[in-house]
C-alpha cells in the first residue's frame, strides 16, 4: 500500500497537469488568452489551488500550452521526413500542418504578441525551417515536386493558410483542407487533376435581390 501511494500521486498530478493544458488550450483558441485562472481550472475539472500549483502563472500556462503547439507542428514535420515516400511525406506535413493551424485558430500569433520573452523564438523557428527545408529537398529529389519551390513558398503557404476565416470552427477546418489541396496541386511537377474536398461554406448565406430592367417588355 505504501508503495502505491506515491505512485498513484504522480498519475494523478500528471493526469490533472494534462487535464489543466487540454482545457487552457481550447479556451485559448476560443476565447483569447485573457480567459481567467479560475474558469480555466473550473474547465479541466480541478481546483484554483491545483491550478496554481502546477503553473503559478498565467505566462507560464500559457507558454506550456504554446509549447505543446510548436511540438505538435514539429512532430508532423519529423512524421513527413520518416515517411518512405518523400512526396507523400510532403504531401501530408502541408494537409496537416495547415488543419493543426486552423484549429489553433490565431493561439500562436496571440501568445507571441502577448508573452515576446516567454520564449526562445529564434531557436524555435530555426528547429521548424530545418525540417520543412529538408520535406522540400526530398520531394524534389522525388522529380514530383516543382523545381523552383522555395522554403518561402511554404512559409507563404501557412501565412495564407492562417487567414482563412469562416463563420465556424467545422467550415474553417474544412477550408484548410481544400486549400492545402489546392497547394500540393500547386507544388506539383506536372499537376494533376485530383478531386478537391468539398466547398466549406465560410460565410453565411446573402439572398442577391435581382437587378431590375428598364425594359418595356419586362415582366
């Protein structure tokens, strides 16, 4: 019994820590960062105290919650370079990536605004443009991709990507899906006609009224 109660302490700190940044992350995404300590504790289903105790800080909440975000992206970067097939290692770290953003829905750009010291930016950025440099070296060794794609052709990409606005969180995702399909079509050597996602709708829907006629025989 002694033995286990320690054990059994640690799980459940580290499922609340997890409980803590699943649901500063999704109210992050939805409602800003200027969410209070307390709702976000009342989310994940803890105590104030407990929040406090695992991030005495709102900075330090969310810079965790950011961090796990530029994993997440990294991840999907090293699971395209794993790939056996260097295209279709491309082709999926663009349709990811740009899903994973659009869920993010403006996180990033909100932390790094609020929070410019939080964290070491720099080596961040430089860890990411490594990988995505390496994606596009081994897709145009593959001949399927276009030979004067450049790493700011991608970067270019995820800026477009981020602007993508809809009037829901399901139709912006559904956008970011048709767009990197448009942009892997794009990036092709020899584009090919593959069928496209379906159309989100991104705005709700406008009656056009009718332009009337000057016409005598106008009905």
């Amino acid at each position: 019994m002694t033995a286990y109660l320690p054990h059994a302490q640690r799980s459940d700190a580290r499922d609340n820590r997890e409980r803590i940044l699943e649901a500063a992350r999704t109210v992050f995404v939805s409602a800003g960062l200027d969410v209070p300590m307390r709702e976000i504790a009342r989310r994940a289903g803890v105590g104030p105290a407990t929040l406090y105790r695992h991030f005495p800080t709102k900075e330090m909440l969310v810079a965790e919650a950011f961090t796990d975000q530029m994993l997440a992206c990294r991840s999907i970067v090293d699971e395209g370079l794993a790939d056996p097939d260097p295209w279709h290692g491309f082709c999926l770290a663009i349709e990811k990536l740009c899903e994973l953003l659009a869920r993010d829905h403006g996180f990033t750009a909100a932390f790094m605004s609020a929070y410019p010291h939080a964290l070491d930016f720099a080596a961040i950025r430089t860890s990411s443009l490594t990988g995505a440099a390496a994606l596009i070296r081994r897709a145009k060794d593959t001949g399927r991709l276009r030979t004067d794609i450049v790493l700011d052709d991608l970067i270019l990409t995820i800026m477009a990507n981020n602007g993508i606005q809809a009037s829901t969180p399901a139709a912006r995702i559904a956008a970011s899906r048709r767009f990197a399909a448009l942009m892997i079509q794009a990036f092709q050597a020899s584009p090919a006609s593959s069928p496209l996602p379906p159309v989100p709708r991104l705005m709700p829907a406008v009656s056009v009224p009718r332009h009337k006629t000057n016409r005598p025989d106008a009905g």
